[in-house]
C-alpha cells in the first residue's frame, strides 16, 4: 500500500466517524473506480456512491443510511451542460476534447465526476462550489466557443444503456470476455487484469479466471466498460454466445 492509499483510507475513515458520531450524511470527493473498490473493502458501514446516473464511474460516497440520518443524501452537485454557441459551425466534438477543456481550467479532478456527450454538448457532473467557476471560464472546447450552463440532468437518450450486442467466447471468465469485447488476445486482457487495472461493479480484481455473474458491470482502465447481459446459446463448434452492452 503506497502513500497515496494511507492518506485516502485515513480520510475515508474520518468520514465515517464523522458520519456515525453525528447522524448526519457525510460526503467524499468524487472517487474512480479502485478508489470506491478500496472503500468496499474497508467495511466502514452504510455506504451509498452517488455519481448522479446509473452506470457512473466516477461518484461520489454518501457515509450514512436513511434509517440513521432520517433523511435522504443529497450530494452538493450539480449537473453542467457544455454547449457550442454556434451549433451549426461547432467541431465534432468528443469525450476527449470536453475533458481536457475542463481540465485545463486547473481543478482538482476529485471534485468532476463523469462527462457524457451527446448531440455534441457534454454534460459535466461536479461539485456546486466549483460549477460557477467553471460557467464563467470554460469558453472554449476545441476550436469551438460554448457556453455552460446547469441543468437538471442529461437528456434521458444519453445515459440510456447501450444496445445489446453478440460475442463469441470460450467460456465466462474475466478474460475471456475483455478479450472478445476489445479485440485483444488472452495474454493482454489477463495482463491488464494482473496490473490492477480492471474492476468488477466497482470492485477491483486481480483474478483473470472470475466468473462473470449477468448485470456485472465490469471496468477496464483505458478501454472502458461493459454490462455482461449472460449467455444467449452454445455454438455448433460448444463455444458461447453472449450478451454484452458496451459503454462507447
């Protein structure tokens, strides 16, 4: 356990505390992926992660219950629509290019969660004390001025689940689907499981021979993510078919 771990796991802790000595709900930054799998694992007590749409990966740790605190947690976020000013010139603009905009602005990137494009405008989820901050200097995505503004959510069309779609695999470990779904061999996906990099429903795993259970959602740093829907039939040749919706 590096440094970095000790100090996330002290603060993690003193929320807690904080959380069961008051009942009150007590709030994280937002955290990635290995982050909310090393709180898991820490036991602390009632914990709900909030990244302000199903299927998030960046969110957020909500330390308490309804039951303890008598109210429901409500996170101080706010959802930004980053928008081009003049639609009809704008660049094709990407996932990519809205956050290195963003991050040019020199913000902490524990206090954004995820960004979703749709219809060429992104949606940035991030802490209220930072939104003003970023509507008034976020000007720029590309070559492209674009204004921010808050709004309720995203559309409901881009936070909808992916479509369904085929892949053929050996069997239903770990690897043999992060093979099939990003077209690498066994040896890469299993080495990309080894460094530490893949995360089962937020949990991270190190066994390339885990059985994927249907609904997992599983995470691969610097490829994405998947929702494994479960087996569909056999192949004449006794390999499987399977049911995947891939994050783009």
């Amino acid at each position: 356990m590096n440094d970095e771990e000790k100090l996330l796991i002290g603060r993690l802790e003193e929320l807690a505390a904080r959380s069961r000595n008051r009942g009150i709900w007590v709030y994280s930054d937002f955290l990635t992926t290995a982050q909310q799998a090393l709180l898991t694992s820490l036991k602390l007590g009632s914990i709900i992660f909030d990244g302000g749409y199903d299927g998030a990966e960046r969110r957020i740790a909500c330390f308490g219950s309804e039951d303890e605190c008598g109210y429901e947690p409500c996170p101080d976020c706010v959802w930004l629509a980053i928008e081009p000013v003049a639609k009809k010139f704008a660049d094709e603009l990407t996932h990519r290019d809205f956050f290195g905009s963003v991050m040019t602005l020199g913000l902490r990137r524990e206090v954004l969660g995820d960004i979703i494009v749709f219809d060429n405008c992104g949606y940035l989820r991030c802490m209220s004390n930072v939104s003003e901050y970023i509507k008034e200097n976020l000007t720029r995505v590309k070559h492209t001025t674009v204004a921010c503004h808050e709004v309720d959510a995203p559309p409901v069309e881009s936070v909808a689940l992916p479509d369904e779609e085929e892949f053929v695999i050996a069997s239903e470990r770990l690897d043999a689907l992060i093979a099939a779904v990003y077209n690498v061999s066994r040896s890469i996906s299993k080495e990309l499981i080894l460094q530490g990099k893949v995360s089962i429903n937020s949990i991270l795993t190190e066994n390339p021979a885990a059985q994927l259970n249907e609904h997992d959602t599983v995470s691969v740093r610097g490829k994405g993510r998947f929702i494994y829907e479960g087996i569909l039939r056999e192949t004449k040749k006794g390999k499987l078919r399977a049911s995947v919706r891939v994050h783009k």
